[in-house]
C-alpha cells in the first residue's frame, strides 16, 4: 500500500479481463495499474486503449514486483489454482476469476496458501453483485420472501469455438454462476449431492477431460435446519437454448424467478393469504421487476460501468455480450476487493466461501461420473 494508502494492482489475462481495466483506472483506491498477457499483440492492444503505461508479457515479473500489492487473475481455468497459489506465496492479495479450481486438492492448496500468506483471496464471481441479486438479498433481509423453501439455479451457454480448454469441459466445473447466488441467499453451504449427466456429445469431446456429458443436473441437501435442497442445471454443449445465467428462490411469503429471455424483467409472485373465505388454494400475484443497479453503492469514478461493456468502443468480448454484461456485477467486485484490502478485511466472497461454492460443483460432477451416487462436500470454515 501507497503512502497515500491507495494500492498498487496488476491484472493478469487481457481477453475478457479488458473489461476490468478501467474500472481499476478509474478506482479512487487505486493509485498504479499493471497489465499482464502473454499474447504480445493483445498487450499492446489493450495498453494503448487505455494508455496504461505498465505492461508484462509473464506473470512471473508480476509476482517478483515487490511494488504490486494485489493481483487479479482473468486466466484460463487450468491455471487458476497454480497462478493463485503462487501469487499468495510471493505475499500479494489475489482475485481470481471463477472457478476457483476444479479439484478439491487444488481448493485446499489455495486455502494453505492464503493462510499461510495473511492475504486476501476473493473469488470474482459476478453472479452475487448481479442488480437480480442484490435486489433478491433485500428482498430476504427485509421479509419480503419469508421462510425460503426451495432455491433453484441454471446456467445455459453454448461454448462451440470457444479457447480449446474448454473442450468438454464437465458443466459442473463451471457452474459457480448458477450454485453461489443458490447458497449465499440460503446464507449456507452445499452438504452432499446427487447429479446425473444428460445428453451425449461428439466423441472428440471426450478425450480431454475424460466427461460424456454436456449437461448435468443436481439436488443437493443443503446444511440447513429445517431442511432445504436446491436444484442446480448446467449446460455447454450440443443443447439448443440461450444463455442465461439464473437462480429462483422459492418462498413463503414471495418467490423471485429469473426471466426466460435475458432482455426480459424477472418476476415476482406474492401470496396474499385468504382470510374471508374458503377456497382452493391462495390468492397469488404477479408483478415484473424494474431493477436497479445499485449505483449507490460504487464510487461517482466507476459508477456508470455498470452499464456498459468497456473492452472495445466498437466490440465487446463475447463473454460479457453473451452475459448481458454480466448484471451490471463488474465494477462491484472491483470495488469490493479494492476497499477489503484498503480496509483491512476480508472480502466477500473470501477464500473460504469461494471454496464452498466451487466444491459444490467439483462433487456434483463426481456423482454424475458414478451414475447420481451420493456424495458428502467437504464444509469449509
């Protein structure tokens, strides 16, 4: 941290990662930015779009800088767990986008190593700064929803010519989108699944991860008392429906629902109790949602990157089209890493809560491997 107490921040991974480069340049918190891609072509791209003047090709020079005092990784996903491990170990806070890993000795390695440092970790899943999901948190903490008693989430996205590390990619893998907007509004942890694969993909598909399925879907049993389960879909390949990224939360008083199609609003069904007379059944209303974004919340300097995408003025990254913008999350996440370490907290979500959420995809997968087996998720605390 500065003199000025403002920190010094690289990002590592310029494709989709563009996106954060501004928001970081614009943070009042943040006095440097450094970028970092491997692609030579793409640095000086996004170096001269946004005249940063600090640029690296390895992530290693990042790592050695002692003048850098967080890292966020917008990597590919094999590389997350390594790259995290190693940022922690040379003393810096990370980010990193999801998913965290896709092994739960990977997910161990990376606590260790943010205990062992004192640093922070924050996973950057965008899904819990979504406007839907800030809106439903409130909807909760202020009684609108009453007792939950059901969550539902699904992620759709055909990821055809996509980088090839994502080839027959197991769904479950990356299915924090869908799984941590489910267990934070729950406010708990995944205890144990059951998960069966679906569909049939073309054999070449197979080969990298050894996953036949190019949807899966789960229950789980939530660690709550009373009971509470959720269901979780996630789709990559070969299944013809738009992507949305979703959740539903089910509850006594009302239930939100995730639109069908994306430029949509969501609705909300209110039970309204008959107490004059007798009939089948409650009185249940419908209204649509007219979200905001909670610019409220974000510094004036970062506010209005909410509602647009700021990679290209002419081309977004097909992540961030493809995700509507990802609900308007981006700057939230920025902001929320940046004042945890300016403050001296611990971000939300931490390390700890990342690993949760992910877990929870990694046993799912392993269950649908053995035909919907029940399986426990470690309990991370």
């Amino acid at each position: 941290m500065t003199s000025n107490g403002k920190i010094n921040v690289a990002l590592a991974g310029l494709s989709f990662g563009a996106e954060f480069v501004p928001i970081f340049l614009h943070h009042p918190d943040v006095e440097n930015l450094t970028i970092c891609d491997s692609d030579p072509e793409v640095l000086t791209k996004i170096g001269d779009r946004f005249e940063v003047d600090k640029r690296r090709l390895d992530l290693d020079e990042i790592i050695a800088d002692d003048s850098i005092d967080a890292v966020h990784l917008v990597t590919p996903i094999p590389l997350h767990a390594e790259q995290a491990v190693a940022v922690l170990n040379a003393g810096k806070h990370c980010a990193c986008t999801v998913p965290m890993a896709t092994s739960i000795a990977d997910l161990n390695a990376i606590l260790a190593a943010q205990r062992a440092s004192g640093k922070s970790y924050m996973g950057m899943e965008t899904a819990v700064y979504t406007r839907r999901f800030l809106h439903v948190r409130e909807m909760i903490s202020n009684g609108e929803i009453g007792r939950i008693q059901f969550l539902r989430g699904a992620h759709y996205q055909d990821m055809e010519f996509w980088p090839p590390y994502w080839m027959g990619l197991p769904p479950m893998h990356y299915a924090t989108h869908a799984v941590s907007p489910v267990l934070a509004l729950a406010d708990t942890q995944a205890k144990a699944v059951h998960c069966f694969g679906s569909g049939q993909m073309r054999p070449e598909l197979h080969e990298q991860y050894g996953n036949p399925f190019p949807v899966e879907t789960a229950i789980y049993e939530l660690s709550s008392d009373p009971p509470l389960a959720a269901e979780i879909t996630r789709s990559l390949f070969h299944t013809a429906r738009g992507y949305t990224e979703s959740f539903n939360v089910y509850g006594e008083k009302a239930t939100f629902e995730w639109e069908q199609i994306e430029e949509e609003p969501p609705v909300v069904f209110r039970m309204k109790p008959l107490v004059t007379h007798w009939g089948r059944g409650n009185d249940i209303t419908v209204e649509r949602l007219d979200l905001s974004d909670r610019q409220d919340l974000l510094p004036t300097e970062i506010a209005r990157f909410t509602q647009r995408g700021v990679y290209d003025e002419t081309q977004a990254h097909l992540s961030f089209m493809q995700g509507g913008g990802h609900g308007g999350s981006h700057p939230h996440l920025v902001h929320e890493f940046v004042r945890s370490i300016v403050e001296g907290r611990r971000p939300w979500p931490d390390a700890l809560t990342t690993a949760a959420w992910t877990a929870a995809g990694i046993c799912a997968h392993e269950s649908a491997m053995n035909g919907g087996k029940r399986i426990e998720i470690p309990q991370f605390n």
